[in-house]
C-alpha cells in the first residue's frame, strides 16, 4: 500500500559548504580553508569572523576534504622586478596587463594570489616562503638582472615559472615573446623608412633587452651603411628615460631611427626629443615594444611590438599547476610580430 503523504519524512536542508560560509564572512574559500586548517596566515580577525560564520551555517569539517586541501597552501606568489624601476616604483602598463591576465587565471583556479612578499630578491626568501606552505609555487614577471638567481631557485626545487627571455635550455620554464625577432622586425622596418642612424634606448644586462637588441644588431651587422648606438639608462622608470633621451642629444647626432625596449620608454623618448625639437616621424622613425592600449591612441600612434597579455597570463599560471602536479612544463614562445602605425 502506498505511504501516505503525511506519513513522507520531511526533507533535510542541504549541508553548508566552504562557499556558503566564504560568503556569509565575505572572504574567499581559499581563505576559509586556511581558517578551518589553523594556518598562521590568516588574521585573528579575519580568523573569527570565518569560524563565526560556520557555526551559524553549521558547517562540519570534512577531515578527508581538508587533509587534502592540506597539501598545497592554495597561494601563488607572484614576484614583480621592482629592482629595476627607480624608488621600487613600477610605473609601466604593461606590467599591470600582464598581472590582471595571471590574477583572472588564478581566479578561475580559486587560487590566492600572493603579491611580492618582502625578501623574494635571494634564494633563501623563495625556498623559506616555499617550505613554509605560504606560496605553493612562484609567477615572476619580468627576469630583469636576476637570471642567475632565477636559475639558483629553480635548482633549489622551488616550483617557479618566469615572465621573460625564452632560451632553448633553462632551469626553469619561461613564457614570453621572441625578443631577438622582436628585434629584427623593428630593424627592418628602419631599412624600409630608409633609416641609417639608429639607438637603442635599454638596457642590456636584462636578458629580454638584450635579445631585442641583438635582432636589431644582427640585421644592421649586414648592412654596412647602417650604424647602431646604444642608450643604456640606470632605471627602466619613465622620467629617468626621458632625463636620459635628453642628455643624450647634448653630446650626440639626433638618430633618425630609435627603437625603444618598451612603449613606455618610447613615450619619454617622443616627450624628450619634442623639446629639442626632434620631431617623429618627420625626423626619425620609432618602434616601442609590448603594444600596450595607449601606444595607439598616443599623438602620434606608436609603431611597436606586440607581445600578447591576454594569453599570457594564462599560460604562465598553466605552466605553474603542471609544474605543481608533477609535470615538467616546457618554455613557450608566444606570437612576435610588428604593429605599424603613426611612428
């Protein structure tokens, strides 16, 4: 005989979950993991509000659940080359673009992101911040003079994937642009202006900048009539540039030809030459390098090289979990290619 309606036990409320309480304490459910596993990261604060919160959920830990979860801090430290920019002031777009790509794919991930932590500018910060479950691995963006480092921490089995120069052996994976083709375009598109006098404004003990002026060397190395000096500023920031560019024309022939290891630093090159008036592209030719938004809508628009954040981001932090699941990720070389505008 059928059960009657009345005699049908009522229905249990579904069981909290880490969303639900990450949403009541208004934190992440990274967050609320770090809580429910004790971990010093969290404040006391931030601690007592996430337990008060699951106790009006009624939220039971999953022993299971969280001696998994136990394994990996669910943090990734992204580390940016404030080494290179004057006053530890990172002023460049493009260095933003890139990190807005990497925190999107974290995102996705429900994975914190950790951003330079102090002492991350010698092995022992990287190895001790590892080992002490606050980062599960490492994002750097941009090598700048640290190459030697960079390798020492890869050795040193910290998991780390590099924003920067791709060279075919490595210690560790890098994602980036073809520097020494970036390079080369930029050249070619001065033979094609008819350009003979050409700078180079970087500086080359960075592993990309170098590359980048490698390309255009190797192209003027073959043509004779073609000669390539170089501006090597003591900071990558925009008012040392243009400072530099400045000086640089006291005791120089103005180039018909600059190409610039960044958009930014073609910027204070433009401003700089204006005011002695040297004026591109009537006077001289200019490519910048990494196509960022303003480049196109900047008086005139800049010619430049485009390295593709959109995917970048992404691939850096794919590279990272394959690195962290046992894998061994190999180096990519993303699409180079030279955007001709204005300049």
């Amino acid at each position: 005989m059928p059960r009657r309606a009345a005699d049908t036990p009522p229905s249990r409320p579904p069981r909290p979950t880490m969303a639900d309480v990450a949403r009541a304490a208004n934190v992440s459910k990274p967050t609320v993991s770090r809580v429910l596993s004790n971990s010093p990261l969290v404040t006391p604060e931030t601690r007592e509000r996430v337990l008060e919160a699951a106790r009006a959920q009624g939220y039971a830990v999953n022993r299971n659940a969280q001696k998994l979860r136990q394994e990996r801090a669910n943090t990734v430290a992204v580390v940016l080359d404030f080494g290179s920019h004057r006053h530890g002031a990172i002023g460049d777009p493009f260095i933003f673009e890139l990190l807005a790509g990497v925190s999107e794919a974290l995102s996705v991930r429900e994975i914190d992101l950790l951003l330079s932590p102090v002492g991350l500018d010698r092995v022992e910060g990287f190895v001790d911040l590892h080992r002490a479950s606050g980062a599960d691995g490492f994002i750097v963006l941009g090598q700048g003079t640290r190459e030697r480092m960079l390798c020492d921490v890869a050795r040193s089995g910290v998991p780390i994937v590099v924003w920067g120069a791709v060279h075919p052996v490595s210690d560790y994976c890098a994602v980036g642009s073809d520097n020494f083709l970036g390079g080369q375009l930029a050249a070619e598109h001065f033979l094609r202006m008819a350009r003979r006098r050409w700078l180079f404004v970087g500086d080359p003990t960075h592993e990309e900048l170098r590359l980048r002026y490698d390309g255009l060397a190797a192209i003027a190395a073959s043509h004779p009539e073609v000669a390539v000096e170089q501006l090597v500023t003591d900071s990558l920031a925009f008012a040392a540039i243009q400072a530099a560019a400045e000086r640089y024309l006291d005791d120089h022939a103005p180039p018909d030809a600059v190409f610039a290891f960044s958009d930014t630093a073609a910027m204070a090159v433009i401003g700089a030459f204006n005011r002695r008036g040297h004026v591109t592209p009537r006077d001289y030719s200019l490519v910048g390098y990494n196509n960022i938004p303003p480049a196109a809508h900047f008086t005139p628009a800049i010619t430049t090289i485009e390295q593709p954040t959109a995917v970048a981001g992404a691939m850096l932090v794919e590279k990272l979990m394959q690195l962290l699941d046992g894998h061994r990720p190999k180096s990519a070389m993303l699409p180079t290619r030279l955007i001709a505008r204005a300049t």
